[in-house]
C-alpha cells in the first residue's frame, strides 16, 4: 500500500516504489527483531500489541 502511495506523491516508476516499499519492510523487520531483542523474556502488554 505505501508503494502506491510513493508512486503518486514523488512520480515513481512501478517497479522503483514497490522495491522501496520493499526495503521499508526489511529494515522495520531489523527494527522489530532488534526490539525484541533488547527486551529479553519480556512479555508485551496488550496496549502496546494490537491486531
């Protein structure tokens, strides 16, 4: 969804915005998995997990 939203905003090609849209994915992946990380055998309360 944010690749359609790159592709309006600053004229990008198809392909250029869904390979950022891919890249924001993988780096808010490092990002999750290093949070994790940091907090070690604690449990994340439901107001900060919401599905």
């Amino acid at each position: 969804m944010a690749h359609f939203t790159a592709k309006r905003i600053f004229g990008m090609s198809e392909a250029k915005a869904k390979a950022l849209a891919f890249e924001v994915g993988m780096q808010n992946s490092g990002l999750g998995a290093a949070l994790v990380g940091a907090r070690p055998g604690k449990r994340i309360n439901r107001a900060e997990y919401r599905q």
